[in-house]
C-alpha cells in the first residue's frame, strides 16, 4: 500500500544476516514490552507506561538505516526506538524501574529515555513537543557543516498540532536535513483518526509545505526499510526534509491507564492478524532467507537479556532524597 508523490523503490530480498538482524530487533522490542507490561502489573515499573507492541516493524526499519551521527527525536511511546537505536537495554530498564543506573538517571522513566551519545534526545511526553526540536537540531547541524539527518518521530494526534505545521513549513522553507516520521496507528489517544483529521492520508499534508512524501504499510519491515533507505537518501542531498506515514496499529491500550472503549476487540483482533514479526517470519521462511526455528531461537535469545535487563534494574540505586534537587536548575544561575 505504497503511495507517493515520487515512485516507490522496491523492496530487495534480504540476506540471510540483515533478514535475521531485523527479526531480531523487532523480537527483543516486543519481547521488553512484554515484559514492561509484567513489571507494571507487579508494581516495579510506575507511573505511565505506552508500548509499542504491534509497531516493532517501524523501529527495525527505520533505525537500521540511520548513521552514528544522525540525531533521533521521539515520542513518549519511544521504547522501540531507544533499543532500535542500540541504548543499552539494562539502562533502559533501569529507567523504567526509575534507578540511577537509567539512561536518564531515573529522572526520566518510561516517557523520557535520553543517550546523548547515540544521539537520542529523548522520548518527550508533550504530544508534538518534540518536532520543533528535531528542527533545532538539524539546523545546528547544517549550520555546523556536520552531515547528519535528524529523524523526528511522532504519532497521528501530532499532526493536529500547530508545531508540525510550524515545522513542516520552516524545514521545507530552509531545506533542514529532517525525516519525518509519522507513525499513524490509527488512534490520537482514544480518537480515531477520521474524527480528528479531514484528510486522514496524512502523507498528503506535505504537499502544502512542497515536500516529499510516502506513506507507506508499516507492519511490513522490508518496506518500512525500503521507503525509509530511498527518503533518507533525498534528505542527504540536501534536497530538503521528507515525510514517511507508516500506517500500523498498536496492539495494545493507549497507555496502562487506558480502559480502551473507544475500539472494538474484532478490530483489534483482525488487525493482529498482520503482526509484523509473524508476517515476516512467514515470508522469510518461504522464500528461503531464514530457518524455520529461527524464531524460537531468537525468542531465546532476547528472553535472557531481558532477564539480565530486570536483574541489573532490580539491583540498582534509587536517588537519595538529599539529591532530588540536583539538576532542577543549573548551578551557578542567578
């Protein structure tokens, strides 16, 4: 279901290593979720939690593709991302669970992950905050002579938000090196699209700024993988910014709060039924590029770094009370 104002690359078969690489990442993304969703009913991880269950595809295609020094904006449903991007998973669950050891220093927990030396500058729970800031970051990296791409993700209820036109319009206008990432699951928090947007094809909103766009099947990894190679390789030019709708489905509540009526569960029940890692695995297998154990193998795998993930949080510091001042305001200001 490609759609775009110029024509759709192909999607290549992958080889035996990249097929199992991208298996892998959406594995250990939606195995951690689950394993969030576990710690949150024990009562270990507080607060709000959003999974991304169901978009894993979004993570492994995008993040693959993007260089060391390219700079990663995200959303408050960023978990995916931050492990895509290779943030060490004991420091994300450390962040989780709130412990010093965290990625933020438990500062941030679930909503907040931040690594600045893979260039991930958060997680940001403001719906559309972190948009105007991608631009910030890709201008002082044009300014600066540096070739990185900032890759700026957020959800459909963003695009309803005065910061993404804002943005749009200000990236196109100035040519800034920014791939936008809107990862449309149907549903601004309990909104359904079409009853937030007059044009629900959201890809179509760059044509008001002159922009590049495609909106693309998000539950299928290798076009996830083609769109996002091809728009990259436009951003890199210099020819400007590039908008990427992924269309995908989150399998879960909006967050852990969420008492979900505002869908059906036959709704969510066919939309299962094209869980990107099950619809993956099954082609990988008939057309040869993967084993059929490998799944089960993988599943292994992530399953005991996850465990060790749990064990390094569980054994972690929590802040001291003395402390919980610092870093509030910067020291030496009047």
């Amino acid at each position: 279901m490609t759609t775009s104002a110029s024509p759709a690359p192909a999607v290549e078969a992958p080889t035996r290593e990249h097929a199992l690489s991208l298996l892998r990442s959406m594995v250990r993304v939606r195995r951690f979720e689950e394993k969030c969703a576990e710690q949150y009913a024990a009562g270990k991880i507080r607060g709000f939690l959003h999974l991304c269950i169901g978009e894993e595809a979004i993570a492994a295609g995008v993040m693959g593709l993007l260089a060391p020094g390219d700079a990663i904006v995200s959303t408050y449903r960023e978990h995916g991302h931050a492990l895509a991007r290779g943030l060490s998973m004991d420091a994300v669950m450390a962040e989780m669970f709130g412990k010093l050891e965290g990625c933020s220093h438990g500062r941030g927990g679930s909503m907040h992950l931040f690594d600045v030396s893979r260039r991930f500058y958060g997680g940001n729970a403001i719906v559309a905050g972190g948009i105007p800031l991608a631009l910030g970051l890709a201008l002082a990296d044009k300014v600066g002579g540096r070739p990185g791409v900032t890759a700026c993700l957020f959800g459909d209820g963003a695009v309803a938000e005065g910061e993404f036109h804002e943005s749009m319009n200000l990236a196109a206008l100035w040519k800034l090196p920014v791939l936008f990432v809107c990862e449309n699951n149907g549903y601004a928090m309990g909104t359904a699209l079409a009853r937030h947007q007059s044009q629900t094809n959201l890809a179509m909103k760059a044509q008001g700024y002159a922009m590049e766009a495609t909106r693309v099947d998000g539950m299928d990894v290798l076009e996830v993988e083609a769109a996002t190679r091809h728009a990259l390789a436009h951003v890199r030019s210099g020819a400007g910014p590039w908008l990427l709708e992924f269309v995908t489905y989150r399998f879960r509540a909006h967050s852990a709060y969420d008492a979900e009526r505002y869908r059906t569960k036959g709704e969510v029940t066919e939309w299962r039924k094209r869980d990107p890692i099950a619809l993956f695995c099954h082609r990988a297998v008939e057309q040869g590029w993967l084993a059929a154990d490998d799944l089960t193998l993988l599943e292994r795998e992530a399953d005991d770094e996850i465990a060790a993930a749990v064990a390094f949080a569980e054994a972690g510091t929590l802040e001291p009370t003395a402390d919980l001042a610092r870093h509030v305001y910067a020291e030496g200001s009047p």
